[in-house]
C-alpha cells in the first residue's frame, strides 16, 4: 500500500485530472496515447516503483488526459514476464490505476490465431482466458485493503462491456469474434504441438500479455474489456515461420480501425 500510495501521490502532483477509464495500450496501439487531449505524459522511470519496458514497439509512458470525454488514464507500453519482470511489477500499474479512481479498464493486445476460423486482420473480444503462464499474480500474502484472497474470475471480462464493444464493432462494420485467450509466457512463439494443445483445451487466440493485468483488475474490483487483435495465425496453421517483425507489422497496419473502435467504446461505455 505504501508504493501504491507514493506512486500515486506523485502522479497526482503533476496533473489535476482524476481518472475513471484506464487503458493498456498493447503492441501497435501506442499512437492512441498521442490522441489523448490535453494530456500530461510521464515516463515510467520517472514513477515511484514503476518499471522500465525493454520492448521498441512500447513507448514506456503514462498518458493522462481526455479522450473521447471520458478523463482516462493509459499506458503506451506494457511489462511482460518474458522481459524478466516479476508478476507485482507488471501489475503495479493496474493498482496505482485503482488508486487513481480507474474502475473501468480497457486493455489491447496481439495475438496469434489458433481458432481456424479467424484470419490475420481481425478483432477478438476476450471472454475469457486460460494461464498457462504458469504464474499467478496473487500468490504471496493478500492484503485485504487491496481485495479478497480468493477472487471469483467467473465474470473476469465484463458481459455488459463485451456486448457494448459487439455493438459498437458492428455499427463500424469491422469483424469481431469473441473467444478464449491463452496465455503463454514467451518470449518463445508456441510450438505447433502447444497450438494443437491450446485448441484442444478450448483456447481461440494465444499471447503472453494481459492475464496478470486482468487477474489483478478482478481483484481490485474493476470492470475489465480485452480486444485482442489477430497478427497472425498461430505455428503449424499457415506454411512457414514466425517472426516478431510480421507480428509487429500487422499490428500497425490494424491500428487505425482499433483505435477508431476503442474511441468509440470509450465514448459510449
């Protein structure tokens, strides 16, 4: 509590705004952040606590400022496991939100299509997830102040802010699924046998982000939507390897149509 609280009380000193919709801006979605009106922008070295993100594409900033109406909160740039963070640091940012007012949290991400359905270009409203990380952020002593030992994840991702997000997709007329994420820890891509597996067990789209975050959020109370974006389909699918430069690559060229659908939501939710 005490370096939610010191990260807060710093954060709260450079700008007058008190957050109600938080935002983690996934890989290729960082340019929203540059859309956000009369916004303060903090590197996050610069935040008691915070830690620093090793991936080129994430921009390691806090924005804080109006988009769409709403007084928002985002992150341009995430941590992940597979960069060395432990689970406390890459949720860290999910409780200094809390602090902030956040009750309302709006993630993206990219992922690889395991559901042969989907193809490279389309949106995923996450329904659920399943951890294969191996890892949960709420191991170690729970303190009570921040949220209940066990949480209950049946309704991790808001069914109200789903249906808001298929009505708001559907009036843009872009393609949308709803599905299962899963979970890895990376930095690897999967194997083919793991997709074989994933699919088996019931998993739609694979990434090695976002679950900590959404695991923390149900325990701080908040209300979670994750739009996963399909970069590529996931190994052994397609003829062919993976590379993180194609999934990059994809991921800008989906931008513009995420980030017009996020403005949306976020003007209507």
């Amino acid at each position: 509590m005490d370096r939610i609280d010191r990260a807060k009380t710093y954060i709260q000193r450079l700008t007058g705004y008190r957050p109600t919709v938080g935002l983690i801006l996934g890989s290729g979605l960082g340019d929203l952040g540059h859309e956000i009106e009369e916004a303060i922008k903090i590197p996050y070295d610069e935040i008691p606590f915070f830690s620093s993100t090793t991936v080129e594409s994430h921009a390691g900033l806090l924005v804080i400022g109006k988009l769409e109406g709403k007084v928002v909160v985002a992150m341009q740039g995430r941590f992940h496991y597979y960069e060395g963070h432990s689970m406390d640091a890459i949720t860290f940012p999910v409780r200094v939100m809390k602090a902030l007012g956040v009750e309302r949290l709006l993630i993206t991400n990219s992922s690889g299509g395991v559901n042969e359905s989907y193809q490279a270009g389309d949106v995923m409203v996450v329904s659920d997830h399943i951890n294969l990380t191996g890892v949960n952020p709420l191991i170690g002593p729970n303190d009570g102040r921040l949220g209940v030992r066990f949480p209950d994840l049946t309704n991790a991702y808001c069914a109200d802010l789903r249906r808001l997000a298929h009505e708001t997709a559907a009036a843009q007329g872009l393609r949308m699924h709803e599905g299962v994420y899963v979970g890895w820890a990376g930095p690897t891509f999967e194997t083919p046998a793991e997709i074989r597996m994933t699919r088996i067990v019931g998993g739609d789209a694979v990434g090695m982000s976002t679950i900590p975050e959404v695991i923390v959020a149900n325990h701080a109370g908040m209300k979670v939507l994750a739009l996963s974006c399909v970069c590529n389909m996931a190994a052994g699918i397609l003829p062919g390897g993976l590379t993180a430069e194609e999934v990059f690559e994809a991921a800008q060229e989906l931008k513009g149509r995420l980030i017009g659908l996020v403005r949306a939501i976020l003007k209507v939710m």
